[in-house]
C-alpha cells in the first residue's frame, strides 16, 4: 500500500510540473489516503504482534 501512494504522489509532482492541476489535486489526494490507510494498518499490525509476543502472567 506504501507503494501505491508513493506511486500516486510521483504521478501528482509530474502532472503539476506539466500544468495538469486537477488530476494533480486528485493523485495528491489518493496518496495521502492510501498513506494514511497503510499508517493505520501499520499501527494495528504493531498493536497485535505486541500481544501476541508479550509473555502471559
């Protein structure tokens, strides 16, 4: 998913170097998206390895 909005942002930087500011906006738009997701995922998949790992009392 990291790659996807890394893809998505490289893909705004060249449409607002060529002038093409809506599918700019739109591409910046997705990458933050796809970027917040993959955090969210990326915390919760810590959070539960944690748990899993820790020892039992």
């Amino acid at each position: 998913m990291l790659r996807w909005a890394i893809l998505f942002l490289i893909v705004a930087i060249i449409a607002a170097v060529f002038g093409f500011g809506g599918i700019a906006a739109a591409a910046t738009d997705i990458a933050r998206l796809l970027f917040v997701v993959f955090l969210v995922l990326f915390v919760i998949s810590l959070f539960l390895g944690w748990r899993s790992t820790s020892p039992r009392l």
